[in-house]
C-alpha cells in the first residue's frame, strides 16, 4: 500500500522513531529475509515503510502489511511484530536472549501546541511501554523498584546497588544500559 503523509505543514516535529532519513535494514516478510532495504518506522501511525525508486526512477514509500512482518532491523536495533492482549499486533524492539529480555513498545503523540508559533499540533519526543520477559511471563516496568522486585529477595540489595552505581534508571535508560543489566541479572 502506498504510504501517505498526512501530517500537514501545521505539525511540528515528526512521526519517526529516530529521523525521517530512511535507512538501511533488513525485513523479515513471513519466511522470506531480505537485506539491504531503505526503511522507516512511523511510531505515531506505527507502520513499517520501504522507499524505493520504481522503473520511470520516481521515488514510492510504501506500508508493509503488519500481519506479514516477523521482524526487521534499523540501524542495530532489533524489531518484532507480535500478537497482544486485544488481539492486535504489536512492534516491540527487543533486547536479550530468550529467557530473559525487554521488549519495548515505541510511540508517540500529537498534542496540541500552546506557544503562538505557526504550527496547530506537534509531536511528543518518542515514548515507550518498558516491558521485561522472563521465562514469556511479561511484566510492566514502571521504575527501578518494579524491576528488582521481578527478582529474588535475597539478591535484590545487590542488584539495587549494581543499578545505584551504574546510574540506571529504568525509565531513561538507554539500550547499552539496559543489555548490561540484563548480562548483570543472569549471573
């Protein structure tokens, strides 16, 4: 389906999850890998987009179909589409390995603006849903506490004090920091 941007020239910001540069990446469509495609990922409308050049050379972005996706890639991060609880489909970036990862759910919105400037609306700074897989038992992390208490009592202070010292708050932590703590937790 061919991508439409709706978002007039009254939005400020944009839809994207890092720039709106497209990149290069890889796309797991049902079996089929492939490597090498231009994309993007509109975390407001939350659709993957592919641009190419067609044979008359005019440049086409289009929506790959959610329910086709298994997973892609931009930019060393790692995306899947899974079911959810409503029975939609979801985009988590995942960090880990299979016993034990986040999955993090991106998005963002569109608020109204305040200042008098040109623009009627604008996109929020992106956000996320924090959310820990142990053993595919999922549970929301809301801050450092809901984390630690995911683990055994007894180890708790230390990983408080490991997490105290490398200066990891849950919230803002970036993915570097959250893969270390994962390599922490599995000690």
């Amino acid at each position: 389906r061919i991508y439409q941007d709706y978002y007039s020239s009254k939005v400020k910001g944009q839809q994207f999850l890092q720039k709106p540069e497209f990149v290069s990446g890889s796309l797991l469509l049902r079996q089929q890998l492939y490597e090498a495609l231009q994309l993007n990922y509109d975390i407001y409308s939350q659709k993957l987009l592919r641009s190419f050049y067609d044979a008359n050379k005019a440049l086409r972005i289009i929506e790959i179909p959610q329910e086709h996706i298994r997973s892609f890639s931009l930019q060393a991060k790692y995306f899947e589409v899974l079911p959810w609880q409503d029975s939609s489909l979801r985009i988590f970036q995942h960090l880990g390995n299979d016993h034990l990862y986040f999955s993090i759910f991106w998005y963002k919105e569109m608020e109204t603006t305040t200042s008098g400037d040109l623009y009627d609306y604008q996109f929020t700074e992106p956000k996320r849903e924090l959310w820990l897989v142990i053993d595919q038992q999922w549970h929301l992390i809301q801050n450092n506490k809901s984390f630690r208490v995911l683990f055994p009592s007894d180890i708790q202070p230390q990983l408080r004090k490991w997490m105290k010292s490398h200066r990891i708050r849950m919230q803002k932590a970036g993915d570097e920091s959250l893969i270390e703590l994962l390599k922490y937790c599995e000690k």
